[in-house]
C-alpha cells in the first residue's frame, strides 16, 4: 500500500489536466484563454506492488533538511495544451 502522505500519481495527472482554459469575471468584463499550461516541480516517489499491481504514488518533498548527502528529488514537467479558441486568437 502506498504511504498515506503520498497520493496515486495518476490522480495527480489527471486533476492537473483537468483545467477549464476559460477565466471569466463578469464584473470586471474580463475574460481569459489559457491554451498551455506548464508545471515543473520536484516530487519524491513511493513505489509499491500491491497484488501484482506496481503503483506510483507522489508527492512534494517532506523534508528540507541539510545534511552531508541531501535526497535525490525528481523533477516532473507535466505541459496540457487545449485546442485553440475558435475566434482565430
């Protein structure tokens, strides 16, 4: 089972795709298009096999602390492009 601070990576990817490209303020008459959107930030990975099944969990790194040999980070860059808006911008 995969440690209780981390959570399913494929649960991390799909929230993250899952971003409405429109941002609408009606009082202020603003609207805004998002078509990429780009994130890179470090993660500490828990691999498990659970029956059989590897599962990958994550999560942003629990300890900064200063120590002669400091954890290996990885990076993750995780880019969601959306189909342009129909107007031609």
């Amino acid at each position: 089972m995969i440690d209780q601070a981390f959570r399913p990576f494929a649960r991390i990817i799909e929230e993250l795709a899952s971003f409405r490209n429109e941002f609408v303020d009606e009082q202020a008459g603003v609207r805004s298009y998002v078509h990429t959107c780009e994130i890179e930030l470090p993660v500490e990975l828990d691999v498990v096999r659970d029956g059989g099944r590897l599962q990958i969990g994550s999560t942003p790194p629990l300890y900064y602390v200063n120590t002669t040999f400091l954890p290996s980070f990885h990076r993750v860059r995780f880019t969601v492009q959306t189909a342009q808006h129909s107007d031609g911008d």
